[in-house]
C-alpha cells in the first residue's frame, strides 16, 4: 500500500506535482498514466524518498521511505534501466544492492534467473541491450522480495518478446497479493495489463479510476453522418426520436449502433448521404481528450483528435480527488 | 540496515569496478617509481649541489618525490568512487537501497579511505627503501629519528588526499568538473602559489603544502614554516573535513 497526502514538488515557480492525494493498493496492477513530463517521474522518486517533497505526505506501508529498514524487503522499484554503473557485472551489481538490505546472495541467483540473465551474470552491464538493462533493472527491483513494485515506464524501447514479458510479469506480481505500481505514457499499454487508472497531467490528479470504468465510460460507439441535406435530415432523424449531435460543419453524429436504420430513414426520404459510418472512441483517444488541457508540449497541429460531440474536456477546479467522479459523471 | 551491511556493499561496488585497480595502481607505480628515479639521479649528481643544498639534504623526503605525480592518481581514485555514481545514475538505485544518506556516505568513506590507507603504506614504505637503496650512501634508516613518522605519513597524506578528492566530488558529483578543479590546482596552482615569496605565506596553507610537511625529517635551513610535521597534517585535516562536511551537507539537502 502507497499512499500519497497532498504530495507537491516545486521546483522554482514550476509546479511539477500538484497536490497528488491518492492512494496505490495491493493484489492489483495500478497504472500511473499521464503524458511526457506530467509529473510521473517526479512522483514515483518522492515515494523512493530520492526527491524532497516541497509539500505533502507519501507513506509505505504507513510508514515514510528513510524509516524502512531495509527499504528494498518492502518496495522494488525500476526507475531507469539505465541506472548502474556500466562497467560493474550484473551480478555484482545485484550483490551490492543485496548486501547492503541484508539479503542473501543466493537471492542474486535466483533474480537472475527469474528475468533470465543467469548466462550473461559475469558480463558488465554497459555491453547489455536496453531489455537486458531492463531485465537487470527488474531484477533489482524483485532482490528483496518485496510486497511492493513499482515501475517506470517498463516497457520503453523493448522488442515485443520483452514487452510481453513484463506485462506477464505484473500480472503475476499482483495475483501474488503485491501492490504493483506502474507509469506509462501509452494508454494502449494500460489497456492490456492496469486493473486501476490514476491519471495526471500537469502535476494534477485528473482520474482515479477502475480501468473496468473507465473502458465502460469511455468505449462510446456512434455513428458519424455527413451529408449536404444537413438540415433535413436532422428534422428527419429528430422526428424519428433519434438524438443527434452537431460536430462540425456537415457531419452529425448519433450515439449506438443504428447505421442501418438512419440509412433507410434516408432513403426513405431522398436524402443524399456522403458518408455513414460506425465509430468506435479509442481508449488512447478518451486519454488523449483527457489529458488535453494538461499536456504540456503541444505539437500545434489542431490538437488532439477528438471525437466530436463528446463532452468538452473537463473544466479545472474541482479539488483533487472527486476530479476523477465529476468526470465520469460528465460523460454519463 | 546496518552500518556493516552497508560497508559490505560498498566494498563490493569498489572491487567490481576497473577503474579502482588502475587509479590506485598508476598511484603505487608512478610513487614509487618516479621517487627512485630522482632518488638515483640526485646520487649521480651529489658532487654538482651546493654545500647549503647538501647540508639540507632530506634523503627520506627525496625518495617521496614522486608524490606530486602520483597524488594525481589518486585524487582521480577518490573521485571517481563518488562521481560514478552520478555519473552512471546508479546514485538512484544506491540511495533507494540505502535511504539513510550520513550512513551511506561515511560508508563509502570508510571504504575508500581504508583501501586508499593500504595502499599509500605499501607505496609508502616501498618508495622509501628503493628510493633509500637509490641513494646508496646518501641514504638514512628507517629507525633514524622521525623517519618512521615521515614514512607513515606519506601513507596518511595519500589517505587525506583521495578523502578530500572525494568530499569535493560529493559537492559538484560531475567526474569532469571536479577533476577539471582538482588537478590544476595540486599540480599547477599549489605549486605555484607556494613558489611566489609574494603568495608564499599562503600556498603554505593549502592542503596539498601542509599535509606534505609529515613526510619531511631533515628541515630546510631558511625554513619559518609555522607549524611542524603534524601541525601541517592537522591543517591538511582541517580541509579534508571541511570538504566532507560540505559533501555531507549538499547530499543530505539535494534531490538524488
């Protein structure tokens, strides 16, 4: 279990973590999604008590990181595959690490061979890929067996082999009973492994939610109509109690399945039809509209794709914590 | 978590790194090497000195002259035990295994300055009898009256020089920056400062000038130095710990 209190961090006049009040819990995987440089790096240091809070409270297991003795037996964390000095064996890299909590050194072996590097545990480390580095990295973070996990952006620049494996790997962590902690930027990746959501964007908290919720929330299907009778056929389809939603200059847009019926509402009554069409929202397109107001490097090109008609994205204000209920009421 | 435990891992961190073998190594070598080699050619040329040079011949000092070179090696040992963790971002993965940042680095300081100690008495010892068996009969014993001291103290100010290297590392964490600060400054600027009569009164009291006091035994006939062999060990101290404690304070308050 993480918990976080009004977790904040300053630097300077920038507010990279805004009041961040949610808690992380175990037997399921949660996932710590926002866009590049949201705040998820930030955050996941201050719960490793490697950053300084500027304000706010983060506790493991109820207690503050520098008070664990032997904090690797509670938590494991990959923060950055990258992290180990290069010209150190693999093995010696996780000796030091084990040493210095009290852990055996047979553990070393076993983690080794848990990530599959035991043929490679004499080589130093700065001949290693990136998904070996990263195994390596996991493998630091398993040392002490710890009830917690936590890592950042795990599956960066692995092959589809490695990215399978350490969706697997969460998995089996979280049935084990342990919290499981992950940050990713990639909502398709959430997708395939979170069972939880917490959503940040510029250092605010913008959704804590049941990954169930939010796929339910989130999944609308809807039919997008384009036609240059425009007005007629809405007179049409409102007659039809059909309800329908204005997105742009030609298109219209109804909400569940109904193309055939609007098409032979259309036919019925002579109306030209440039486009009929069944659409599914993405998950990364209801993240991306989530998120919208909050990214922090725009690429100006319009913006996001939104699904039209869709509820704007959510207005700022509400305190932290029923951000994630308003929005979802919102889009109910 | 234990000190020891953290002692342990630190030890396995310096012995798992090349770098370790081949800083203190070039310091050994490069000692005791270039201390013979001058040993020798200033035995060659006993006839060329001067009576005043001859009646402050220091043979216990002259075998140690290779130390100006080789403290070079050693302050890049002493940097680099704590700049590569920076420099590598094996910091991170350090301080969340070791969240208590004092018992962290008084153990990598332990560490580092215990081996630095081993081997400055090896070097330190070597250098004196080669250097001694260079002068042949210029030469003194170690039992002669404060040799003994002056050849421990070679290995204390070898010890006292990684340490400090290390305290300054621990402020600016870059390898580059603080080696860029340190190696001008012993090899160039110290002597410099020390050599000027106008800057005399104050390169004396740099560390490097100092500390280097222990080693001599004979004391030169114009010498108005104001403090003796451990006075001058006692002033290198003083900046050594003032380094530490500057490297103690910045870690302490910075983000890893």
């Amino acid at each position: 279990m993480i918990e976080l209190e009004g977790l904040t961090k300053r630097y300077g006049e920038k507010v990279a973590v805004n009041h961040l009040t949610f808690s992380v819990r175990p037997g399921i995987v949660t996932g710590f999604l926002g866009p590049n440089g949201a705040g998820k790096s930030t955050t996941m240091r201050m719960m490793l008590g490697l950053d300084r809070p500027t304000a706010g409270d983060v506790r493991i297991d109820g207690q503050h990181y520098d008070r664990l003795k032997d904090p690797l037996k509670y938590i494991g964390a990959l923060l950055d595959a990258k992290a180990m000095h290069g010209g150190r064996s693999a093995f010696n890299h996780l000796l030091c690490l084990a040493q210095s909590n009290g852990i055996p050194s047979s553990r070393v072996h076993e983690v080794l061979d848990t990530v599959g590097l035991t043929s490679v545990a004499k080589k130093k480390a700065k001949g290693f890929s990136l998904g070996m580095g990263q195994r390596l990295g996991i493998a630091g973070a398993l040392l002490g067996d710890p009830r917690i996990l936590m890592f950042d952006e795990p599956v960066n620049g692995l092959d589809p082999e490695g990215i399978h494996w350490i969706r697997n790997l969460m998995k089996a962590l979280a049935a084990e009973g342990r919290t499981v902690f992950v940050s990713s930027h990639l909502m398709s990746e959430m997708a395939l492994t979170a069972d939880h959501l917490v959503v940040i964007g510029q250092g605010r908290l913008l959704a804590d939610t049941s990954m169930a919720d939010f796929i339910e929330q989130n999944s609308r299907s809807y039919v997008r109509i384009r036609s240059p009778q425009r007005e007629r056929l809405l007179d049409v389809l409102h007659s039809a109690g059909i309800t329908v939603v204005q997105a742009g200059a030609e298109t219209l847009e109804v909400d569940g399945g109904k193309a055939e019926r609007i098409g032979e509402l259309a036919a019925q009554h002579h109306l030209v039809l440039h486009e009929l069409s069944p659409q599914q929202a993405s998950l990364e397109e209801a993240f991306m509209q989530l998120t919208a107001e909050s990214v922090e490097y725009h690429a100006h090109s319009g913006g996001a794709p939104s699904p039209a008609g869709a509820p704007a994205a959510p207005s700022p204000a509400p305190a932290p914590g029923q951000w994630g209920d308003g929005w979802k009421e919102g889009r109910s | 978590m234990t000190a020891a435990q953290v002692i342990r891992s630190e030890w396995t961190k310096i012995r798992s790194v090349a770098s370790t073998v081949w800083t203190l190594g070039l310091a050994a070598v490069v000692t005791i090497a270039l201390g013979a080699l001058i040993s020798l050619l200033l035995k060659n040329q006993w006839s060329d000195l001067s009576e005043k040079d001859r009646l402050s011949f220091d043979p216990t000092y002259t075998s140690f002259a290779g130390m100006s070179l080789g403290q070079l090696a050693m302050i890049v040992f002493g940097v680099l035990v704590v700049s590569n963790e920076y420099s590598t971002g094996m910091i991170r993965t350090s301080l969340a295994a070791v969240p208590q940042r004092g018992t962290f680095l008084a153990s990598k300081l332990v560490v580092a300055a215990g081996l630095a100690f081993v081997v400055g008495v090896v070097t330190s010892f070597a250098a004196f009898f080669l250097g001694q068996a260079m002068l042949g009969d210029h030469s003194t014993s170690i039992g002669d009256p404060g040799v003994l001291r002056a050849v421990i103290g070679g290995a204390l100010y070898m010890t006292l020089i990684a340490l400090f290297s290390m305290g300054v590392a621990s402020m600016l964490r870059s390898p580059m920056l603080s080696l860029g600060i340190l190696m001008p400054f012993f090899f160039l600027i110290s002597n410099i400062l020390g050599a000027v009569s106008a800057t005399k009164k104050i390169g004396r009291y740099l560390p490097d000038q100092a500390g280097s006091k222990i080693m001599q035994v004979v004391t030169p006939i114009d010498n108005d130095t104001p403090y003796g062999p451990w006075g001058g060990l006692a002033i290198m101290v003083a900046w050594v710990a003032a380094a530490l404690l500057g490297g103690y304070v910045l870690l302490k308050r910075r983000d890893a």
